[in-house]
C-alpha cells in the first residue's frame, strides 16, 4: 500500500516552519524554525530526489546522499552550522 503524498517536502517545511512564503526557507531567521521542523518530519515520507532537492534549495550547495536519512541529517547539520553560501534569487 503506497502512501500519498499531499504536499512535497519544501511545502510541508515552509508549512512546518511558520514560513509564509516557500522564500522564507532560504531566509537564515527561520534556520531555527526549519531545524526544528525537520525534527517534526518523517524522512522516509520523502523520496530522496526531494530531500537533495531541499538541501540545494535552501542551501545552495548541490549533495548527493545515499538515502533520506543521510540527506535530513545533512540539511539539519548545514543549517544550525550555517556553512554555506545562500544565493539570493
């Protein structure tokens, strides 16, 4: 039995995150927020082409991770260092 997805990973973060526009994820005042968002989230909901997808979004920077675990683990970790470049769109 295959679970529906209702809203993509970058949605339900910006949802989860108080964040009023899907922009705000990029925003380093809602880092915070996110992190504890993604605490709140089941990775394994997400395919993993969404959550390099998110990491680049948000971060900027492209990752390859092997599965999802890894890829929210690496999302949480960049945003509470803060070390990477975001590119202002």
């Amino acid at each position: 039995m295959g679970r529906h997805q209702k809203e993509d990973l970058l949605d339900a973060l910006a949802k989860e995150a108080d964040c009023a526009y899907l922009s705000e994820l990029r925003d380093r005042g809602f880092y915070p927020s996110i992190v504890k968002a993604l605490r709140r989230i089941d990775p394994e909901a997400y395919s993993l082409s969404e959550w390099n997808e998110a990491i680049c979004y948000i971060t900027g920077e492209r990752e390859k991770a092997v599965d999802v675990l890894q890829a929210a683990n690496c999302l949480g970790e960049k945003l509470e260092q803060g070390h990477f470049v975001v590119k202002k769109g």
